[in-house]
C-alpha cells in the first residue's frame, strides 16, 4: 500500500463508525477519510452525521451520514443493508457509540442498566456479527470495537459501563 501522509493507503476501503458525528468517532472518521477511505458516519443525529459527511467529501472521499440507534438491531440491520446497497462492502467497522453515565450502582435504575448495556454490548454485538458474516463471505475486513480501561479496572460510578466494555 501506498503511504498517505505517514500512515497508510485506504483508497478503495469503506468504513462504518458508530458514534461518528462528534468526539472521538469524528477524529476516527476524519482520520479514515484523510488516509482514503469512504466512510458510513451513523449517530442517532442526522445533522450532526451530515456535517461529518461534508468534511469526508470536501477530502474528495464518498461519504453516507446515517441515523440511527446502535442499541436497535432492527435499525442496525437496516444500517447494513443501506450501507451496503450504497457502497457494496464494508471492510472496516468501527464499533464507536456507547454511553457511561457515572452514579452509585444501588441508584442505577433498570432501564438505565437496559440502556447501557444495550449501547455498549448488545448493539456491538448484532453489528459486528452480521457485517462479519458479510466480510467472510467476501474480501475479509477489519472489526474494531472501542473499548476502555474500565473493563480492565472497573470504577465504582461507572459498574454497568464497565461491565458491558
């Protein structure tokens, strides 16, 4: 592959990011778009996924600016069957959307314990599965779940994060 910048050539690869319209899946879909990439920007935002998809086409790169809830798997299905009449492949997935709010594990609620672990777990699950099963049966790909030290070492404002990382 050809170096881009110090890095490296993603001309012809398509990437998915969830979480990709602001902090650290924006950088993540910035840094695929500069490197050459197309990328498939989902949020639960669509305005927020579009402005990202104009910084990936002002770079000359294709971009899809998608909503949709990471925890739903009818909308994650939806997600992969658009993305890929869209773009034919996905060969890298970024699985980036989660949520840790803090508090004191005896005030964590039912729903909020659904929630988190619907976001962190659940969803990257139904995702990574299915593009999976798509990538084995084409050029392979690459998944890449963000996880974070609090798997490792657990905070105490933070268990239901920690346990779903």
């Amino acid at each position: 592959m050809a170096d881009r910048e110090g890095l490296f050539d993603l001309s012809g690869k398509v990437a998915l990011v969830t979480g990709g319209s602001r902090g650290l899946g924006l950088q993540m879909v910035r840094a695929f778009a500069e490197q050459g990439a197309d990328v498939i920007i989902a949020s639960r935002k669509l305005d927020a996924c579009e402005a990202a998809a104009e910084e990936v086409r002002a770079l000359g790169r294709r971009a899809m600016a998608y909503a949709m809830h990471a925890a739903r798997w009818a909308e994650i299905d939806r997600l992969i069957e658009d993305a890929y009449a869209e773009f034919g492949r996905i060969d890298i997935l970024v699985n980036n959307a989660g949520m840790s709010p803090a508090m004191a594990s005896h005030e964590v609620t039912e729903q909020l314990f659904d929630s988190v672990v619907g976001l962190n777990f659940k969803g990257p699950f139904r995702l990574a599965s299915q593009v999976a099963h798509r990538m084995s049966r084409g050029d392979g790909g690459v998944i890449i779940n963000v996880s974070s030290s609090g798997a490792l070492i657990p905070l105490p404002r933070v268990v239901p994060y920690s346990g779903a990382k």
